[in-house]
C-alpha cells in the first residue's frame, strides 16, 4: 500500500476517533454513520467523474437520466443527496436530517441499496457532522483507494467493538492468504458466513491484480444472519464497485442459495465452537451428508457445508479453529470421510494475535474437488505459517506481502505452478527452495498422503507432520498463551463429557436388557 494511502488513512482515522470520543456514542452508534459517509463521499466522486465524461461525449447535462449513469455501473445521486450539497448547508442547519435525506434519495434512486444506508444521523451532534463533512471533503483517491480507506475503517471500528466487532470483520491478511491459495479467476464465489464481504473484496482485488476485470469474472454470493452487518457488506461491495447477491438468513437452517455443488469457491470465516444448534431441523438436510456432529459444536457443520457447496472442480478456504483438526468421536469419522474423498488439498497453521478480538491462534483449510481426479488425490500439503508475521501493534500481528506471497508461492510449487515475485519474496524462495520445485521443508512443508494422516488418528493438524527446523525463539505473552492451552482443555473436557455420557447410555441400555 502506498506510503501516502497509509497517512492519509492514519490522519482520517485520528481525526474521526477524537470525534467519536467526544460523542459519548458507542462504538457502533458511531461506525455505522461514518461508514456511511465514506461511502456517499466515493459515490459522489464516481457520480462528478461520469456526469464530466458523459458531458464531453456530447450529452446535454438536462438531457442525462439516471440510467446513463447506472448503464456506466455509477449510483445515480440527486441534488440533495450529492455531498456537495451537505457541504454547502449552514450550520445552522440540522445536517442530521439532511444526511438522513441524502441517504433516503440514494436509495430510492439506486433500487439495489434500498434498505441498507444508514439513518440515525440525528444521534450526531450537528458540530461532530460538520467536522465530519470537512474532513472528508477534500479525500480524492482513485478507485479502490477509497474501498481501502473504508476497509481501513471497518477494521478499526472492529477493535473498537471488541468481540462484537469479530463477527463482522476478518482480518486482511487472512482473507487475502486465503485468497491468493484459492485462486479465484473467474466464477461463482459463496461465502455463507459473509461478515462484511471482505472475501468478496479481497478475491476481485486478487483478479484486477492479475489484470482482469473483477465484475467481468466474478458473481458473488452471500449470507448473514445479521441485518445491520448484510447493510455492511452491501455498502462494502459498493464502495469497491462491485454488486453481489448477499442475503439475510441463519445457514444452518436455511439455504436462500440453494448451495449444493453450486459454487466454484466457497471461502469463509465462520463462528468457532457454536452450541446449541438445533440438529434435529438438520437430519433430512443433503449439506450434511456426512453424518452430523454428536457433540454440541457446530465446526463440522460448517466444515461440512463448505464441502457441499462446491461444484465438481470447486475449491474451498475457510478459517477454522485449531481443535477442529484433532477433534475425536464423530466429528473424527466426518474428517476421516473428507480426507478419504480426496477433497482436502492444504492446511495451514496461522500464529496468535492476528484477529482484532481473540489471541488464539487457528488453521486455515483448503479443499479442492479437482484434485480427487488427479496425481495429488491421495496427498495433502502441511504449512507451518506461525514464523512468518509481521507486528502491527504489542497485541497485533499481520502478513507482510513478502509472507502472503512466500506462503502461496509454497502451494503453488506443490501445484506444480510456477511462483510469483513481485511482492518481494524471492529471497525467503531462494532460502527454502533452492530451485523452482517443491520440496519437503522441516518446520516449514510437508506433503503427507492419506496412509500417514490414518497413522496420525486421521489429525489435520500441521504440527504433527511438519516437524520442527531452526527457529528464532520466540517472545510470548503468559497470558495469551495460557488462554491458547485452555482453550485445548475446554475442547477436551466437551469431548470427554460427550463419551460419559454415551457410556452411561450404554451402560443403562445394558442394565435394561439384563433385566
């Protein structure tokens, strides 16, 4: 990212949180109206941008209609909703008011945002809105530069939020290594866990890097059980110029998508460790042909789905957490059967502190359909991404694009694709790999096959195939790494609630039979 786009992003940012602390707003009294006006401030500069460009094709500015600008994949804004007109009222006015107008315009000319821009402009004292206008009014960044502002936003406001804040946004250099493994060229993109839609984001990034149109080669699918976050992810595909079918619904009970072997990419981060779903409404349900979980975790209903909705060459990428990959009983059989499928194609370990809310680290799966029909069906790739990071912050780690690039470049060679180097990973390639082939690295890769994950209880879990190579050692919080390991206990004390249980079971069937 330019060093200008970063200082631009850190000044907006300082100046909307010494705003916002001065509001006595919650976190998400605040995000939502500030979101809303990054946006209306992108549109207006698409919408200034197209009405000059239509002009010097010789239309009459009277004579251009909604649907010249719509035919040019612009939001059509009415007088009164252009952020040119909000700058221009006094403040004296009540700006409230007429931003929530503004929005109501742009929905009712532009039909697929209806319902989803903010109101509650009122909650905002007049003074906080003006400021508010002024500090954006002079942004003028091309393209996606304002979609990354916006992203930048969105992640800020979600370490505001705490936990809450997790269930919306998943870090950018997660979705983006999940990206860039998956490869999404061209087709149909599902993610029924869909947040904000940075998945969308980052895979039509991924195609305009590769020099491709992302609205050309991609149509992209989602669903939310939240409504205020399905407002966000619309308003985020917009902001980006993108458009994309996000629905409000709870995938496990419902499928508006209809999903089943439907998508050419399925990619998510979905809720760790849910309980209480209902599994009776789940028996009849063909996404969860598997079998379904006796214990009251729903990862291997999400494992399962993402499995089920891809097509016959689709590939999935998801995040998911770490006890998944050795959890025993009836969620072992369901792994044993996708393992024994051939669909599972990489797994990959990412270290702690990488998302806003929680330090535990988790794993990364990749499924490929593909690759049950050909010379890697009975192989799967184990990477070690815990050394490479980058500190953000004393509590926040990312990928720098060296690591995103080495760590997919290492996918590629067991691919039998060539690399990419143009974000700087050449020399971590030439220390690992001394040639343009794979190659097993201790503490780093390993390919294993089917008979050495059966050897290991049918684990995915990278640590007990990658071995350990030199490492530098590596400075811990006790804390953090206290809640890692207890974490693993919960996991283990579910798992040997669910066997006292069936044995009693048994044990009472016995009794009955004996009686």
């Amino acid at each position: 990212m330019p060093s200008d786009l970063v200082a631009i992003e850190s000044r907006l940012w300082a100046a909307a949180d010494q705003l916002w602390a001065n509001t006595g707003l919650k976190p998400a009294e605040f995000s939502t109206p500030v979101l809303g006006l990054i946006f209306l401030r992108y549109a207006d500069k698409r919408f200034t941008e197209c009405a000059a460009a239509l002009a010097a094709q010789g239309m009459p500015a009277d004579e251009i209609e909604a649907t010249d600008y719509q035919a040019e994949g612009v939001l059509y804004l009415p007088e009164a909703a252009r952020f040119s007109h909000l700058l221009g009222l006094t403040e004296g006015a009540n700006l409230g008011k007429a931003v929530g107008q503004a929005m109501a315009l742009v929905e009712e000319h532009n039909p697929e945002l209806k319902g989803v821009l903010p109101r509650g402009y009122n909650l905002l004292p007049n003074a906080t809105l003006v400021e508010l206008l002024r500090l954006l009014a002079p942004l003028d960044l091309e393209g996606d530069a304002f979609g990354k502002v916006y992203e930048y936003f969105l992640g800020n406001f979600a370490l505001k939020e705490g936990q809450k804040g997790g269930v919306f946004y998943t870090p950018t250099s997660i979705v983006r290594l999940i990206v860039e493994i998956l490869q999404p060229f061209h087709g149909r993109i599902f993610d029924p866990a869909c947040g904000s839609g940075g998945m969308f984001v980052q895979s039509a990034a991924f195609v305009e890097r590769h020099q491709k149109s992302a609205t050309r080669e991609l149509t992209v699918f989602g669903t939310e059980k939240a409504s205020d976050t399905v407002k966000l992810a619309k308003m985020n595909l917009a902001v980006h110029g993108l458009s994309g079918d996000v629905r409000e619904a709870n995938t496990y009970y419902e499928d508006p998508h209809k999903a089943l072997g439907r998508f050419d990419y399925v990619m998510a981060n979905p809720p760790f460790n849910v309980s209480g779903v209902d599994k009776d409404r789940l028996k009849d349900d063909p996404r969860f042909a598997l079998g379904l979980p006796t214990t009251d975790n729903a990862n291997y209903l999400w494992i399962q789905l993402f499995a089920a909705s891809l097509n016959e060459r689709g590939r999935a990428g998801f995040v998911m957490a770490n006890s998944a990959g050795d959890a025993r009983g009836s969620e072992q059989e369901i792994r044993k059967k996708l393992i024994q499928s051939g669909a599972v194609d990489v797994i990959v370990s990412v270290g702690s502190n990488f998302f806003y809310t929680v330090t535990l680290p988790c794993t990364l799966w990749f499924f490929d359909r593909a690759k049950a029909r050909g010379s890697r069906r009975d192989k799967v790739l184990f990477l070690d991404g815990r050394p490479f990071f980058k500190q953000v912050t004393r509590a926040i780690r990312e990928f720098a694009p060296e690591h995103l690039e080495f760590l997919a470049n290492v996918v590629r060679l067991y691919r039998g694709e060539a690399p990419e180097l143009d974000d700087g990973s050449k020399s971590l390639m030439a220390e690992h790999f001394g040639g343009k082939t794979y190659a097993d690295v201790a503490g780093l890769c390993r390919v294993a096959t089917v008979a050495d994950i059966e050897a290991q209880g049918w684990s995915l879990n990278p640590g007990r195939y990658v071995g350990v190579g030199e490492r530098e050692a590596e400075e811990f919080d006790f804390a953090e790494r206290l809640e890692e390991l207890n974490e693993e206990l919960e996991s283990l004390n579910v798992e040997a609630a669910a066997y006292e249980a069936a044995i009693a079971e048994n044990v009472e069937r016995l009794l009955e039979a004996t009686r």
